[in-house]
C-alpha cells in the first residue's frame, strides 16, 4: 500500500512547493456516485472546494463535490494485480450463463 | 464511505457528512424544504444523504434498509448449513459464492443504513435484541440438499422481484446498494434452478427430495412479500414516498406468475391445489395464504427464530477477537509509522 502521492518513484524529493493537492469528487446529478474528477492544489479544504468548484463545474445543475487531501488516499499497486485480484475472474461459476437452464424457461 | 467535512453549506443543505443527515428545522422553517423534498420525489429524482428529508421518511428507510441487511447476514445461515455437505466440489464452491455474496449484500446495506446517520454497532445490537426484523423466510430449516436448490430458485426469485424495483427507489445509496446487488444475485437464481432441475430429473429418491423442497419453500417464499395491501399499514406511505414501488399484491402476483412454467420445465408440482390460470385476470389464481403461520413466525414462533438468533449473537461474541486484533495490529502499525516519522525527522 502506498499513497497517491509520492509512490516511491522517486519523482519528488522533499516536500511540495506551494499549497498541497486535493482529490476532486463531483456527483454529476443526483442518484449517480460522486466520481474523481482531478486534483486542485489549496491551502485547505474550504480552499479546495472553492476551487474545485470553478475548475470542474459543469455548467448543469448545481451539483455535489467532495475534496479529500491526495495524502489520504490509499491506493492499490498495479504490481499486486494477481495476488489482490486474482479470485474474482477464474470462478466462471459467479456468471449466470454458466448455469445450463432449459431454453423455454424464461424470467430466469 | 468518506465523510466530508460541511466546508460550503449551501440552502437546503443541512450541514454534517453523508454519516450525519440534515438536522430537523424547526417546524415554522420545514415547510419549504418539505415541498423541495417532496418536488425531488416528484420528478423521479434521488434524495442524497446531506438532503433534508422529513425525519418519518430517514426513520422508515433506517427500519427497511437494516431489516434488508439483518436479513442478507441471518441468510446465510440455512444455507451455510449445507456448505460442509455439499455433494461435489464444484457444488460447494458455488454455495460458498454464494454464502460469500450474501454477507458482501450486508455490507452494502449497512453502509448505505449508515448514510443516515446510524452505526451498524447499532443496528446489530437491535438485532440481537430482538427489535428489528429480518426476512421470516429465514426461520425456516434447510433439511435436505434440495432445499438449497428450492431457496436459490424461489428464495432468491421472490427477493430479486423485489429487489429490481428498488434500484429505483427515492434514496440514493439505496438505490446504488440494490444495483450493485441484483447484479451479483442473478447467479444465485440460476444456480438454484439448475440444481434442483437436477435433481428432479435424477434418481426417483432425487425427484422426491425437490419436490418435498418445493412443498415446504412454496407458501413461505410468498409470505416473504409481506402482508396483504390491505393489512400493510405502512405500504401507502412508503409508496408516495417511492421507498417501495410497487405493492405487496402485485409483486407476489408476478412472482406466481412467473413461477408457474417455471415448475413445469422443472417438473415439480407446486403445493397449491388452487393454482389455476385465469383467462379473465390474465394471471394465475391461488389459495389462501396462512396469514397465521405468518404472523407467528414474525412473533418469534417460527421453527428457527430462537436457532437463528442464537447463533447470530454467538457469532458476534466469538468474532469479537477478530475486531480486537484488527484493531490492535492498526494501532502497531501506527505506532511503528509514528517512530520511523520521529527517527527520520531527527
């Protein structure tokens, strides 16, 4: 596990110049989930939703946004793929066509 | 789920995280803020979690939202009987998918309880006290294999008809909950009818087990869309508030209808001497439903209520080392990133 920011690729050295990054989530319409949008960088929350809201209004009807500091996300690694992973797509048992079921049957 | 901190409360916008809903307005200061909850429910449109919503309608989808979760988690206990006892392998390894999803379906749902601002600590203490409900078809035993085959077919038939409506209900987490969950569901059915076609085109011991199946899951799986129109206090006012779409009746309606070519191809026969087509109605009649077994396995006089809860607290109980050292290991790790913090700063 390692956070977003900074994964140890040796990118960034020390800490970041300037006022530190948010993750931007907008819900697009009511009923959908908020979904990440970009990063704004801001000196706080107050700050970032702020900006958040001017760099990815869409223009519709007014919407929900959240911003969570980039350092408090955990990620996943690519690398961990199979391990972390794996399970989920070799049961084909977990599919409904994998069931033989007479073809008049219907609502099934 | 995140909590955001209210950094922009905006009108209308009560303040508090998804965790912590709309605080009441005072009476004088609600009746503009009903009518824009009632417009939103109006136009077909989600209520979110920081939305001010009449307190009834948070207190009725807490009671609904929880009873569907105790109800995946109390699920998987009749089937969970059978996992150990599964015939092959490749049997076992579809019934513990399964098992699997159904506790996965109670996270959902707890989560999405959690969005108005209650803990599941709670809401599993009021479980294990008794005073919340979970589905009455779970008081019922699985005695043979075949009732695996009869709960996947008519159990998770009769939840899935009354599931599919609610990805369209008025709340919005949980609407996305039952998107989520009829999406995994879909195999449960299937597998259910695939094994007790199997079955009842086995062996004659084979055929004799699905049908005994058959006769003891029919009556219950339609108990399970709750009470007549008629005796369904709350359904009128979950239904304008579109926590619940369509009724008691018509839902257990189409279920019969759909179940009843669908015994043919299986070739059981369903334990309804009533049964019959009804050219006029253009559904099928039925008996009478014993509304007084019903309501007594409600009461706690089902066959399993006392096994069910039972094990349910014993459960809780024995699991508590788990979260304990869940939780201790979290506070080592901390304390270890604290140290390397201090060591690195030094």
């Amino acid at each position: 596990m390692s956070t977003a920011a900074g994964t140890g690729s040796g990118r960034r050295t020390g800490p970041p110049a300037g006022p530190p990054p948010w993750e931007v989530f907008v819900r697009p319409r009511r009923g959908l989930v908020h979904q990440h949008v970009g990063t704004v960088r801001a000196p706080d929350a107050r700050a970032a939703l702020r900006a958040a809201r001017h760099a990815f209004d869409s223009g519709g009807e007014p919407t929900s946004i959240w911003v969570v500091p980039t350092c408090e996300i955990t990620a996943s690694r690519p690398e961990h793929r199979g391990p972390f992973f794996a399970p989920a797509a070799d049961k084909a048992f977990r599919h409904p066509t994998y069931y033989d079921i007479p073809a008049q049957v219907q609502h099934l | 789920m995140p909590a955001p901190r209210p950094e922009a409360a905006s009108p209308g916008t009560a303040p508090g995280g998804p965790g912590a809903p709309a605080a009441a307005a005072g009476p004088a200061g609600d009746a503009p803020l009903l009518e824009r909850f009632e417009r939103t429910i109006a136009d077909n449109q989600r209520i979110e979690p920081r939305d001010w919503m009449p307190e009834d309608y948070r207190a009725s989808l807490v009671r609904q939202i929880a009873q569907h979760a105790h109800s995946e988690i109390i699920g998987m206990q009749p089937e969970g009987n059978w996992l150990t006892r599964a015939p092959s392998l490749r049997r076992k390894a579809i019934l513990l998918a399964k098992v699997q999803d159904e506790a996965g379906h109670g996270l959902y749902l707890y989560s999405a309880a959690e969005t108005l601002g209650v803990d599941r600590a709670e809401l599993l203490d009021l479980l294990h006290a008794g005073r919340q409900r979970y589905s009455s078809i779970f008081n019922y035993p699985t005695l043979t294999w075949a009732d695996v085959g009869a709960i996947g077919w008519l159990v998770d038939g009769a939840a899935i008809m009354n599931q599919v409506p609610l990805c369209r209900c008025s709340y919005g987490p949980y609407a996305r909950a039952m998107v989520r969950i009829c999406k995994e569901e879909s195999f449960h059915q299937r597998q259910g009818f695939e094994l007790l076609h199997t079955l009842s085109h086995g062996t004659e011991a084979q055929q004799e087990m699905a049908q005994d199946a058959v006769n003891r899951w029919w009556w219950p799986s339609l108990m399970m869309f709750g009470p007549p129109d008629d005796a369904s206090p709350h359904s009128a006012r979950s239904m304008a508030w579109k926590i619940k779409l369509f009724s008691n009746d018509e839902l257990r309606q189409k279920f019969i209808d759909v179940c009843v070519p669908q015994a043919e191809v299986l070739g059981v026969t369903l334990p309804d001497p009533e049964l019959r087509w009804n050219e006029e109605r253009g559904h099928y009649d039925h008996g009478q439903i014993d509304w007084a077994e019903f309501r007594a396995v409600l009461r706690g006089d089902g066959p399993c209520n006392a096994q069910r809860l039972a094990h349910r607290r014993r459960a809780h109980v024995e699991g508590a080392w788990v979260r304990e050292a869940a939780a201790a290991y979290a506070a080592k790790r901390a304390a270890e990133t604290a140290l390397r913090t201090a060591g690195a700063s030094a």
